[in-house]
C-alpha cells in the first residue's frame, strides 16, 4: 500500500495571481528551461538537472535548485532518489497529467508542495529555496520546500539586555521569528500573514497578532499601507518602518522596534500588532505610544515596587537628559540671580579663564561626546569600550586644564549622557539627543522663558501625534483613568484585571484574579492532645 503524500496545506498559503505582465509556463519542457536560463543568466549557483529515458515511457524531468538555499541531503533523499526509483512511472500508456498527479500526491516526500503556473512565481519559489520540478507536457511547475540556507544562531539580544528574563532574541531568519512567536503564544487566536515586498529583493514580511485582540481598524490600515508600498528593496526593519509610519515632520518615534520575543509577545497580548521582517532580528510593533517606550519587559518579572522605583527613574532620566544642559546654559547666562551665592561664586571661579560662553562651551562638550560614542560603535569590538573610555577621561581634563571649557560644564554633559543611556528604547533616546541641541539653543538665546515656551509647543506636537490612529500621548491624552496602572508606574498584576485600551484592543478583560492582595492563610490550630500540653 502506498501513502499518499496530499498538498493541503494550499489552504492558508495566497492563490497565484497571474497579471497582464505574467508570463505562463508552456508545455514544452524545453521552452520553460530556455526561459528561465534567460531570466537568471549564467548563474554558476543555479543547478539544472535533467532525467529522462527516450527507451521507455518515463516523462522527462527538469530539476532546478540554488546550491547553498536548499539542504541537500533533502533534495537528493526527497525528492530525486524517489522519482529515479519510482517505478509506476515506468508503467506504458501513463499520460502527462497522471504523471504530474503521481509525482504531486505520491512520489515526493517532502512536507510543502505547491503549484506553479507562471515563470515570475516560479522564479520567487526557487530564490526561496524551493527545488522545482519541471515536467514534459505540464504547464504547471511544482516547487518542493527544500530550503536550508545557514543561520545565525539565537544569542542573547545585544540592544536590549536583561538581568532576569529570557535570554533568546531574534535571528535574521523570518522563520525562525515566527516558530519562537508560536511557541510563546500557543493559542489558535495567533494570526499570521506574510506578504513580499521590494521589487529586487522580494523580502518575506510577517504581520503577527491576535484574533479578537488587536484592534481591526488598526490592522486594515497596516495592511493597506504594506500593500502600497512599491520599492526596489526592503534590506532592514527601517525601511519598512519609515514606509508606513504615520506621516509629519516629527523627531519622535511612533513605531516601535525590538529583537525580544518576548517583548513582541506581551505587546501583542497587549492589542498590538507585530512585524517580523526577513533579514534582520529587529522587529516592528505598532501602533505605539510615547509611554510604551519607556516600559522595559523586565518590568514584569521582577516585583512591582522595583518596577515601579526604576521606571520613575527612567522618567527622571528622560527629563535630565533633555533639560539638564538647557537649563544650564539658561541659568548661568541669564538668570544667576537664582543660584545660591555660594555656587554662583564657586562656578563664576571656574568660568574666570574659558573663553567661551555657555552655550559654545555646551555645544562643544556635547559633540565631543558624540563623536567617541560614534566611535566606540564603529571601532573593533576589542578597542572600542577602552577608546571610549580613555578618550572621555582625557579629553575632559585635559579641556578642563587648558580653560577651554569649566569643570561645572563637563560634570553637566557626563551626567546628561548617562541620563540618556538609561531609556530602554534607543529609537526615544536618539529623539531626545537631537531635541537637545536645539533646547540648547533656544535657552542660549531666550533663557528660560524660550525654555518654557518650546515645552509647551512639544507637548503640544505630541498631543496632535497618532500612530495608525491611536493618539500618541493615550491614555493620560485623553484620560482614562483606569488604564494608568501602568503607565507612570507598575501595579501588582492583581490590580490589572483590564487590558490595557491604549491601542485600541478589543478584549477587555485579561485575569480573573481578585481585586486586592492575596492574604497569607492563618496559623493552624493547635494539635489537641499533644504530649506537650
């Protein structure tokens, strides 16, 4: 008895379409062959494999794979050794369309088989990893999954590192990223649609939410923002992310991205919906607020007064980093009337041989920090810590002992640029080291009244921001109440019984816990009848 290999799986992949620019495959085995060596050149990587035996009635074959995309141990044991040892093919009077439902349904082996009509669809099956299968007489090609490229191996995330919690991010592979969103959220609600974008590179993008969950308003507009896109090349999670971001001239993310799974699971949880791109471990989560920027996934595994402590320190940090130098420059230009005397004498004593005036000495202090940091970035990974350190360390005194800048103003700068390290997200803290500059320069020209009045006009752009819909400052702008349990600070999870509305999820309720803290259970009676009573 023979088992009988079906192709069902046809079901939840996208049907062919076939446009006015398609070209069909023919029937002639040779012309298909001639056309695809036309389409891709002489590429040493492409194999072409030929079987055919003129003596008897065996339809003659056409393998096509790119060595170094598919495994080939599974190409040879899947799918070549069971057609040169399948007998039935041998059998007289066996037609063209027998032979293409036999080789379909019984001989190949593998676990994904689809259908080819068209040379442009063939071609995106085979740079896939697909070994396709070309038949005398069919104008219809079959694509065997086969792929096994090599992969980087999941490391720990180099961006976003964590004391307790997982240690596993994503990898380049869209695949990969998709298995560790499955085995996270092992529930049937999981949704994912995979789409092919850029002209050149056709790269696999995966959309991942939650069925009755994520917002579906939200969802139509991601989907009709990926549909529009028409590029060349999608190489990095930036180019989609600035593609479908919302549009406006703003230095504020309104995208999120992250290469934890685990942050992409609770995000999803939350009523956000996932985008998972092949070829960088960085994923998109969207929509998102100014708040979910500051929220870190340790957040939740170590205990809500911890939490708590170290996310108002993240807030403070945020602040310092984008005030500290302005308010400097502003309050020893313009209004030293409200230092205490004492300071006012110490910091006119060490402003008494630099012979620039605050802000240039800021502005100075601030690029000089910025050029090591670039620099221990693109530095060899052996030097670069040790260059950046050393390079702080001796610019800072030596510009201190040479009176080109006060120590009032290096100490500043050092303390702003540990600030702005402490925001978990890099895409909120590269913002604020641009809105620096410019706070910098209003306060060197206005004092704090330019201050003041470049806050009000930020917050007001972050008010008038949305991210596919969803206001940006939501939801302390508008207020609900109800929804601040995690905001500012992390209650227990007894207290957050509600999913949180800020992006516009659908189901409420996530627990079904008591609303106040478990009490520990009284002390057991005593033993009656004891030898000690």
């Amino acid at each position: 008895m023979k088992l009988r290999f079906l192709s069902n799986h046809k079901a939840a992949a996208r049907p062919e379409t076939v446009t006015a620019s398609s070209k069909p495959l023919e029937s002639s085995l040779d012309a298909n062959v001639a056309e695809i060596k036309r389409r891709i050149g002489s590429s040493s990587d492409v194999v072409f494999r030929s079987l055919s035996n003129p003596a008897s009635a065996f339809p003659s074959l056409t393998f096509i794979y790119i060595d170094g995309l598919v495994n080939a141990d599974l190409v040879t044991q899947a799918v070549i050794q069971p057609l040169t040892d399948c007998r039935d093919l041998l059998e007289p009077g066996l037609t063209n369309e027998k032979a293409f439902l036999l080789i379909k349904e019984q001989i190949l082996t593998v676990g994904g088989i689809k259908e080819c009509k068209t040379v442009e669809n063939l071609l995106g099956m085979l740079f896939e990893g697909n070994t396709i299968i070309l038949l005398d007489g069919a104008k219809t090609a079959l694509a065997a999954g086969t792929s096994g490229w090599e992969t980087r191996s999941i490391n720990e995330p180099t961006s976003q590192g964590v004391i307790r919690g997982p240690k596993e991010g994503f990898t380049e592979s869209l695949r990969t990223g998709t298995s560790m969103m499955r085995r996270r959220l092992k529930n049937a609600d999981l949704r994912i649609e995979e789409y092919k974008i850029g002209r050149r590179t056709q790269t696999g993008i995966a959309l991942v939410y939650l069925h009755g969950i994520a917002n579906e308003q939200v969802l139509a507009e991601i989907r009709k923002r990926l549909d529009a896109i028409d590029t060349d090349s999608i190489l990095e999670s930036n180019y989609i992310e600035e593609l479908i971001e919302d549009g406006g001239m703003t230095p504020f993310p309104t995208i999120q991205n992250t290469e934890r799974p685990d942050a992409m699971a609770g995000g999803i949880l939350e009523g956000q919906v996932g985008i998972l791109i092949d070829g960088t471990p960085f994923a998109l989560l969207a929509p998102a607020t100014l708040f979910s920027f500051f929220q870190s996934s340790e957040d939740y595994y170590q205990r809500y007064d911890i939490s708590s402590f170290l996310r108002l320190i993240r807030f403070t940090a945020f602040f310092v980093s984008l005030l500290l130098p302005a308010l400097y420059i502003a309050i020893t230009t313009f209004h030293q009337e409200m230092l205490p005397t004492t300071l006012l004498i110490s910091l006119a004593a060490q402003r008494e041989g630099v012979p620039f005036p605050a802000l240039i000495e800021a502005l100075i202090m601030e690029l000089t920090f910025d050029v090591l940091r670039e620099a221990g970035v693109r530095m060899p990974r052996a030097i670069g810590p040790a260059i950046s350190i050393v390079g702080a360390l001796v610019l800072g005194q030596s510009a201190v002992q040479a009176g080109l800048v006060s120590a009032a103003m290096v100490i500043v700068v050092s303390f702003t640029a540990i600030s702005n390290f402490v925001i978990p997200s890099l895409a909120i803290a590269n913002s604020i080291r641009l809105i620096r500059f410019l706070m910098m320069l209003i306060a060197g020209s206005m004092g704090l009244f330019g201050i003041m009045s470049f806050l009000m006009v930020l917050l007001i752009h972050m008010a008038g921001l949305q991210s596919f819909g969803i206001p940006y400052l939501s939801p302390v702008a508008p207020m609900k109440p109800p929804y601040l349990k995690d905001i500012f600070l992390r209650m227990p999870m007894w207290k957050m019984k509600l999913r949180p509305s800020t992006y516009g999820s659908q189901e409420a309720p996530r627990q079904n816990l008591p609303a106040e803290q478990p009490q520990a259970p009284g002390n057991p009676p005593e033993q009656q009848g004891s030898e000690h009573s």
